[in-house]
C-alpha cells in the first residue's frame, strides 16, 4: 500500500451568496475580482503557475509532503514534493443551493493528477456502470484546529488587522514599482477588509470529501521504477479536508491522503 | 363595516383611503383595516424591491464599458449597497407576509406592472429605471422620513395622502395592532384574538445570512419587527444607525461629486426605462416594448416566466395547506436560488441586450412583467404541480434559448440550475409533498 499526504493552498477565484454562482466580479457576497483581475472561473487551482495570486496573499501550491510504503515513511521517495493537481477545471458545485447545499458542494469533476520526475498518479471519478462523470457531495464540515497552524493563518482575531497591514506596507513601499490599477485593486481589497471586518476570515472548519476511485480511467506511469512501488488498479481512497478561507486572497487550505494498493519492488526492498 | 367583503373590494377600499389627505392620520382599528393596510406594505416592499434591483442591474461593470479603474470600483460598491437595500426588502416583505399570516391574512403577491405613476393609491411613482441622478431621488423620496421632506427634497412631494411615506404606513401598522389587540382584550370575549394565523405558516429567520425574519406572536414581538424595518428604512433621528434613506443620499452625493470631476462619467448601461414584452392593462403609459425581433425579448419572458413561477413558490410556502415539512423546505430553497441564481442573472443579462431591433440602440432590462394570475389551487398536490410544470418549462426555453444563440453564454450555466430546481420539485412530486 502507498500512502501520499498532501497539503497547501489553493486559489479558487468564485462568487459567495448571494451573489449568483456565475457572476463574474462579486458584488453582494464575500468575494471580488478588482480592477485588473480577470472574471471569476470558479476553477479550483492548485498549482501557483495557473493562479492569478493575489499579493499579499498566500503562497499556492498543494504539494505531497509525506509518502509512506506499507506503513513506513519514505523521505528519499520520488513524489515527496510532487504537485497534487484538479484536472479539467473542477470547481465546487453548488448554484446557490439549487443543486447542492453550501456546505455540501461537490467538487465537479473530480480528476486528480499527482506528478513528477516522470512519475504519474492520474485518476477520473467516474460511475463504474455507465462510464460517466460522478458528482459526489462533501461529507460536511469538519473542525480541524490544527488547521490555523498548519496553514499558517495563525490567529483568526487579528487576521483582518495583519492582511491590512500588509496591504499598506506594499502600497507605501515606493520599491513595489506598483501600477496606477495595482494601487486602486489594493485600496478596494483594504476597503473590503475594513467594512466587513472580522466577518469572512480563515477559520478551521473545512468540507471533507472522501472518494473511492474505481475503474478504467487510471493512468500509472513510472518506467524509471522511482515509484518504489507497482501501484495496483484496484480503488484508490481519496480523503480531502478544504478549509480556512481566505475570502480576501481568494484561497484555501487543502489537505489530505491517496492511499493505493501497491506491491513493493525491488527498490523498496533494499531500502 | 361587511366583515366578508371581496379582496377585490378590500384593495379598493384601502385605495380610497389612502387618497384621504395628510393631514388626516392613518389609523387602523379594525382587522379588516389592518389586513388592508398589511397587503399594502407587502405589496410596497415588493415593489420598492425590483426598483431597486432594477437600477443596481443597470450599472455598468467594467473598463469596457467605459469606465476608469476607480470608477469601476466605485460602481460596484454602489451596486453592493442598492442590492443590500434590495435584500432588506426581502425581508421586510417576509416579516410583512408573517404579520399578515398572524392576525389571519393570506399574503398577496399580485401588483400592478410597471409603470405606475404617482397618484392618491401609490404616494410616488413606480419605475423601472436605470441609476441615475433623478432615480436616486426618488428612492430617497420613498424611504425618506416625514420630517427630511421639505429639506431634503423640496419640491417633488406628492400631493398629501394618508401615508406619503412608507414609514407612516408602518407606523399606523404598529399603533393598530395595539389598538385591535386592547379592543379585544376590553372586551372580555375570549373567542376574540387578533392573533388567530397558524403559528406553522410563519416564516422561520433562518432564510439566509443576513435575511432577517421576524416571527410573528404577539403585539409585542409585531411592533418589534415593524419598528426595525422602520429604522432599516428611515434610519433613527440621530442618524447613528445605516438606513437605505442615509444609504441613498450617501450614493447620491457620490455620484454627483464623480461628475463633477468626471462630467462625462455615466454609471449605468443605456437601458430603457419600465421593458415590457407587451402591453399591459394594467401598466400606466411610459412602458417601452421590447421588440420581438431582439433575443431580448424571448429572455425577457423567460425571466418574466420564472419570476412569477417564484412568487407562486412564496405565496405557497407563506399559506401553506398541507404540504408537508420537505415540501416546505423545497419551496424555501427552491425561491431564494431562483432569485439568486436564476432571475437575478438573467436580469444582469438582459441590461446588456438591444431593447430595439438595432443591435446598437438602447439595452432591454428586466420587465419583471406578471403575465396572468398568479393564483394556485388550495390542494397542495395541485399546486406543487403546477409550480413543477412551470419550472421544467422554464429550464427547456432556457436550454433552447441558449442553443439558439451561443453569445448567452451565461444561459448555458443557467439551464443546469433550471435543471436542478426542476428536479428538486419534480421528485418532490414523486414523493407526494404533501401531509398525506
């Protein structure tokens, strides 16, 4: 059996209640596009090379951290560091409640790529009868104190506070080399913190997913053998804790663990 | 006074009293009156709400549009405001619908289409129009209190009628509850109470965040709710509290400094003023037709569509008759994502189509049209059927409409919540939805 856990944080640039799910800049809810942003997506984005990253904001990039063979860490493993990845534009499915509670929003469509050094973990949620795309509902929300530290938001009480300090400083930085549209997107953030004060910061409560990955729609490259291991076609189980929102960065805290059946090779053996 | 009268002849009535001059205070002592003077607060809640909501879709979004970067902002935290103010409405007109259910009403959420000019049944005229300078004043004009009039906006009062502002209506509201309530009570008749509505028709507060609904018990718990919305409205006279009156003269004062230093600065797209797809009997003149050969106008009777399909979905979850907790539920969720996510950005769509056969002349709006009789069987089974009926309708022309021109990108989105508010009713259908 391997064991990923991964965690970082993600960018998810969507409208909050009661804006409608598709409006494109945020008016009535918790979440803007400014000036100079492109119109909202709702496209979770794990990798900082795809987020448009606020600034200040938070560092993106869901990698795995820890890998374990049948119970054992390995900290030499090829995919430590490996990025954890959403195919295919998943976002959260809700259509202000019409579809999905808020607390319950699938993510849609689920397709996970974990990749490195030639090394590929890639699965399709998919019904195992017909073929298609499954939607599957967070299993709701889980308190997670851990959470505050691990993502480094710290304490939520000051973190209004903290975020508006850090926008000054970058607007009274004359070294920012900041354009006329940065100045103005940084002053509406500042004024969106101030009026909604301590409303929509980072707290650790998350939705949980949990996900059982079944059938054709796999792909499992390793021809250097790096994996250590012959990851087996039978279920992968996937479990997702997606929390701590930052509704002024436009991001999360992800964290979770893939755990396939797998067959040690001839590496792992000798380590 | 005949105790059985028609609703027909109760809105008559209390259209004749409202042309009794000002000078004259409103005052309710009968239940009659107080359900009279109920039905006309829900109606004017519903009213003041698409106005605004109206003049917030109006407004433009981005540099494209012909904005500057701090313009742009700027208008967007003017449109955040209005639709704050708009959702206020909603839940006044909530607790409204529960002051009505308490003391034996059944909330009506018929009302005239728009236009409607100022006359002595409505204190200021209804429009349909974009943000603008006049069109502030007149938002301002309806949620002014009584004594800011001469100085605030001297000059475009009405002629005095026995509730000018929408305040004074409340407050009359207020002072008849108590007055009822203590004439029953002198009387020592135990059979007589004012507040005879089914505790299980009231609306519950937990709609949404920030969707304050009052529940309705007693004279207390009503003047409680009626003296929030009051002050949501006119604000307190030490001005301490945000009110939509202080929120509006705030966005006039901006919008009137942004032209000064930007005179060819235009908040809002070129929309017309009160679209309709039709003309409507009971619309006053001033309605500007959408013409058919503009895909405006097929949007436009969709949004219409839907929009009335809604209110039967609200006049049903505030009388229920017999439908069961779920079905209940279903309504609750099935109306606010309506508003939300389905007429809410079909209406932001609608402001960016030609309201003309010329692709280059002025935009459409929302009409916000009721084409029929929005009355529903009082068997539950029935009327869950027919809300159901509308609503797969609704999400076929949406699908079809989006199919016949690729540039409704947002339609494409819509039809898939179309599609799950269809199916929510539809197995609650299947489920039978009603006490059985």
């Amino acid at each position: 059996m391997i064991k990923l856990t991964f965690s970082g944080w993600f960018e998810c640039r969507l409208s909050t209640d009661p804006d409608p799910t598709d409006e494109p800049r945020g008016v009535s809810g918790w979440t803007y596009a400014v000036v100079g942003e492109p119109d909202f997506d709702r496209v979770i984005r794990t990798m900082p090379a795809e987020a448009v990253k606020r600034r200040p904001g938070q560092s993106i990039g869901v990698t795995v951290r820890r890998v374990e063979l049948d119970g054992k860490e390995d900290v030499s493993h090829v995919l430590r560091g490996a990025p954890f990845v959403l195919l295919d534009g998943a976002s959260f499915e809700g259509r202000n409640t019409l579809a999905n509670p808020a607390t319950e929003e699938p993510i849609f469509p689920f397709h996970l790529l974990i990749e490195k050094e030639g090394v590929r973990l890639r699965r399709e949620y998919r019904d195992l009868q017909t073929g298609e795309l499954r939607i599957q509902r967070a299993a709701g929300v889980l308190f997670d104190p851990a959470a505050l530290a691990e993502s480094g938001v710290g304490d939520p009480d000051t973190f209004v506070a903290r975020r508006i300090g850090a926008i000054e400083a970058l607007l009274g930085d004359p070294r920012a080399g900041l354009t006329s549209t940065q100045r103005i997107a940084l002053e509406a953030r500042r004024g969106q913190l101030q009026r909604r004060g301590n409303g929509p910061v980072p707290l650790p409560f998350g939705m949980k997913y949990h996900y059982v990955l079944e059938g054709p729609w796999v792909e499992v490259r390793d021809p250097q053998r790096k994996l250590k291991a012959t990851v087996d076609l039978g279920p992968w189980i996937i479990d997702l804790w997606l929390g701590c929102w930052d509704a002024d960065a436009l991001c999360g805290y992800l964290k979770g663990t893939l755990i396939a059946p797998s067959t040690p090779n001839e590496l792992a053996r000798k380590d | 006074m005949n105790k059985f009268r028609s609703s027909m002849t109760r809105r008559a009535t209390a259209m004749a009293k409202s042309a009794v001059a000002s000078d004259e205070p409103l005052v309710i002592d009968t239940r009659e009156e107080l359900l009279d003077a109920l039905t006309e607060a829900v109606r004017i809640e519903h009213v003041l709400m698409l106005q605004y909501l109206y003049a917030a879709f109006s407004i433009k979004r981005s540099t494209s549009e012909g904005l500057t970067d701090a313009q742009q902002e700027k208008t967007r935290d003017w449109e955040r405001r209005i639709l704050e103010i708009a959702l206020d409405e909603m839940t006044h007109l909530g607790t409204a619908c529960n002051l009505l259910s308490a003391v034996g009403g059944r909330p009506d959420f018929t009302r005239p289409n728009f236009p409607q000019a100022a006359s002595p049944w409505y204190p200021f005229p209804f429009e349909l129009a974009k943000l603008s300078d006049p069109c502030l004043v007149r938002f301002i004009r309806a949620e002014s209190p009584p004594s800011a009039q001469a100085a605030a906006l001297e000059g475009i009062a009405p002629d005095p009628l026995s509730f000018s502002y929408v305040g004074d209506l409340y407050r009359a509201i207020a002072a008849g509850f108590e007055t009822i309530d203590a004439a029953f009570a002198r009387s020592g008749d135990p059979r007589k109470r004012l507040f005879i509505g089914r505790p299980e028709a009231q609306a519950p507060t937990g709609w949404a965040l920030n969707f304050k609904i009052f529940t309705i018990t007693d004279v207390a718990s009503a003047k409680a709710a009626i003296d929030y919305i009051v002050r949501q409205g006119e604000g307190t006279a030490s001005g301490s509290e945000p009110s939509h009156y202080g929120t509006f003269r705030g966005i006039l004062a901006e919008l009137r400094q942004a032209r000064q230093q930007d005179p060819s600065f235009e908040p809002a797209r070129d929309v017309v003023s009160n679209p309709s797809t039709r003309p409507e009997r009971d619309a006053a003149a001033g309605a500007t037709i959408i013409a058919e050969s503009s895909i405006a106008h097929p949007v436009a009777e969709l949004l219409s569509h839907t929009y009335s399909t809604m209110l039967m979905m609200l006049s049903t979850y505030f009388d229920p008759a017999g439908e069961a907790t779920e079905a209940r539920a279903t309504l609750q969720i099935c109306s606010r994502g309506l508003m939300s996510g389905i007429v809410r950005p079909i209406a932001e769509v609608l402001s960016t189509l030609p309201a003309t056969a010329d692709d280059r002349g002025p935009r459409a709006g929302a009409p916000f049209e009721i084409y029929g009789d929005l009355g529903l069987p009082a068997y539950a089974p029935g009327r869950l059927a027919i809300i159901a009926e509308r609503l797969e309708i609704e999400a076929n022309e949406c699908k079809r409409l989006a199919e016949l021109d690729p540039g409704l990108t947002r339609l494409r989105f819509l039809a898939g919540n179309y599609a799950s508010a269809s199916a929510r009713l539809a197995s609650l259908l299947a489920g039978g939805g009603s006490i059985p």
